[in-house]
C-alpha cells in the first residue's frame, strides 16, 4: 500500500510505504501521534479536494440535464407535428428520385429539340448550340418553378395567387410564341435544303405549331413540377428523419443525464463515509506495523555479508576488462580491487543506514515452533467427568 504525494514524505520527498514508516519508528520507539496525525490531515486535505471536484462534476451534470430537460418539449412538439402531417412511417425516397429522373429526361428532350433552332439566336456552333439549349431549358424549368413555388406558399393570399397567375401565364404565351417562332424556323430550313419536310409543314402549319407549342411549353413545366415534388417529397423525408433523431436523441440524453445524476448524488453522500473507512484503515494498518516494530526489531545485517557482496560484485565486473586493449593480469586485478571497494562502500553504508523498507525487511523473525526441539511437550488431556444425577447421555 503505497502513499499518495503529502504525506510520510522525507528527503527529496519522494512517496514511501507506511507499513515501512510504522515499522521503522516503533522499532526507534519514536511517539507515533505525530504520524497519526499527518495521516489524519491528509485524509482531510484529499476528502475537501476530492468533494470539490465531484460537487463541480455533480454541478455540471445538473446543467445539462436542466438543459436537455427544456430542450426535450420542442423538439417533441416538432417532432408530433411532423408525424402529424407525413404520417407514422417514414416518407419513402423513391417517388421523389423517380420524379427527379423525369424532369431530367424532360429537360434533356427539351434541350435536343431547341438545340437547331439556336440559328435564331446567331449560335451556329453545334456544341454550343446544346449548351445554349441546355442554359434556356433550365432557364425556363427554373421559372415556372418559381411562380409553382409563388404560388404554393401564397396560402389564402388572392392577391399573391392572382400575381403568380399572371406571371404564369405570361411566361405561357412566350413559350407558345417561341414555339410558334421554331416551328416556321424548321420549315424554312427544311425549304432552303430541298427537305420534303418544308413541304409538309407548309401543307400543315396548323399541326406544326400545336406540336411546337406543346414541346416549348410543356417540357419547362413538367420539368418544374417534377422537380418541385421531388424536392417537397425529399423535404419531407429529411425533415421526418432528422426531427424523429433529434427527439430520440434528446429523450434518450436526458434519461442518460437522469441517471448519471442520481449515480454522482449517490456516490457523493457516501464518499465521506469511504474516506473515514479508509482513515480508520490506514491508520489500522499503522498502528499494526508500528507495533511490530516495538516488539520484534530488526536485524542488523553482518559485516561478512558486506564482504561477501563485495567480492561477488568484484568479480562479475573482471570480465569487463578484456573488453579493454592490451588487458594484463595487474589491470584486470586493479578492476576488481575498485569494484570491491565500490561495493564495499555501499552495501557497508546500506548496513549502519539502512532504508525504512529495507529495515521492514530485515524484521526479527520469531518462530512459534522450534524445529530443532528433540522433545515436545504433549497435548494436556481434560479430566474425566462423571454424570451426576440429572445429566443426560
């Protein structure tokens, strides 16, 4: 059992055994209240530092429960009106990634078609051509979705509807005219190139404008559509699926707080009681060893074990001087001497001063039985007793 920094330090105060300490002043018959004490004033110093950290660890606890506990109510509330409005189970993702595919598809169709009526526009470059189509589908795709979206979040507002209306139908009538506008552009070149198809679209203009009209306008807005609902259908699955986490989360970190609480109340209101049972402990364990130290003492080591240590230390360090160049018998002597005399000096310093756990383990042993007795006295035998009257067998 090792003691902690502040206690039963001495010289360079580093951290020693108490069972060695005990030892070593009942052996010297030193008072041992002083130690008692320090054992005492340590127990205290630990328990105020000790209490203080858990109090502020209580303390933080208790805010956050307190937090997650105010917290909790919102996110629920958001959480059932979710449920409330997208149902019980998760809004699936697969309506919304197929009516994404779709606007796609459209909006693709749409930029092959416009692509050769790009001429109108001084484009004659085929790449660019596509990339200019693709630019005015996305262009219109992009602006029946803003009056669509205008026109959703208007609500009960006449005024916002009527205006998302005429904005509607104004961009309607410039998609007609530009398929009006492509379709007697087709037939003009297909006249100039001698196509047969300038022949058919003058015999039919009527049907060739409906059919330009229907792919100019058509396209943006079911690629607007397309892409509103998908976007509504994703916003709902996301918004379902990160309110139901955030509600289990907070739910689940406050129970967590709850118990984490109770489990610090609980450890604190015994902590005090652990820390005078671990007092009571050590200075048991004190009071044991310093009355062993009283009564049994130590043994002074002998001065032939130093010699013998030395010349043992001596003569494991010999060898080491044929590692050394021209190594002759007066060199290899002169080794040992010094490592001799070096050990000699510290094993003899280590026996008239020895370390307080070096003095526990030089203990005075007291044997309960002598094993070199020849005679041991016999087991005394208890009288025989005789029944009297009123004794049963």
């Amino acid at each position: 059992m090792q003691i902690s920094s502040g206690i039963l330090h001495h010289g360079a105060l580093k951290p020693r055994a108490i069972e060695a300490a005990a030892f070593h002043l009942g052996a010297h018959g030193v008072n041992p209240e002083h130690m008692v004490r320090e054992i005492e004033a340590k127990f205290d110093k630990e328990t105020s530092e000790t209490r203080e950290t858990k109090l502020h660890a209580l303390r933080t606890q208790e805010a956050k429960k307190e937090r997650l506990r105010r917290e909790r109510p919102e996110a629920e509330a958001v959480w059932n009106r979710a449920k409330k409005e997208y149902g019980d189970t998760p809004p699936p993702y697969f309506r919304a990634l197929f009516l994404a595919v779709l606007s796609c598809m459209a909006l693709g169709l749409d930029a092959i078609f416009l692509a050769p009526s790009m001429d109108i526009l001084y484009v004659s470059n085929p790449v660019l051509q596509y990339m200019a189509a693709i630019g005015i589908a996305a262009l219109c795709t992009a602006y029946f979705e803003s009056v669509y979206a205008y026109y959703a979040a208007a609500g009960r507002d006449r005024n916002r509807k009527f205006t998302a209306m005429v904005v509607g139908a104004l961009g309607i009538m410039s998609l007609a005219t530009w398929g009006i506008l492509r379709g007697y552009q087709m037939r003009f070149a297909a006249m100039q190139a001698g196509n047969p198809l300038g022949d058919f679209l003058g015999g039919h203009p009527a049907l060739a404008a409906t059919f330009y009209v229907f792919i100019t306008v058509a396209t943006p807005i079911v690629g607007a559509t397309s892409i509103f609902t998908a976007w509504r259908d994703i916003a709902a699955a996301v918004t379902w699926r990160r309110t139901r986490r955030r509600f289990e989360e907070l739910r689940a970190a406050e129970l967590e707080a709850g118990r984490a609480v109770q489990s610090a109340t609980d450890h604190l209101a015994a902590f005090d009681a652990q820390q005078e049972a671990a007092c009571r402990e050590w200075k048991a364990i004190f009071a044991q060893f310093y009355e062993r130290g009283r009564v049994n003492g130590a043994c002074k080591e002998t001065h032939a074990s130093v010699i013998r240590k030395s010349v043992v230390g001596g003569a494991c360090v010999t060898p080491l001087a044929f590692l050394l160049p021209f190594a002759f018998i007066p060199e290899l002597l002169g080794l040992a001497v010094l490592a001799g005399l070096a050990c000699f000096t510290y094993f003899n310093h280590r026996r008239h001063h020895p370390s307080e756990k070096r003095y526990l383990a030089l203990e005075h042993t007291h044997f309960a039985v002598d094993p070199d007795a020849r005679e041991l006295p016999e087991p005394r035998k208890p009288a025989p007793r005789q029944l009297t009257k009123g004794d049963s067998l």
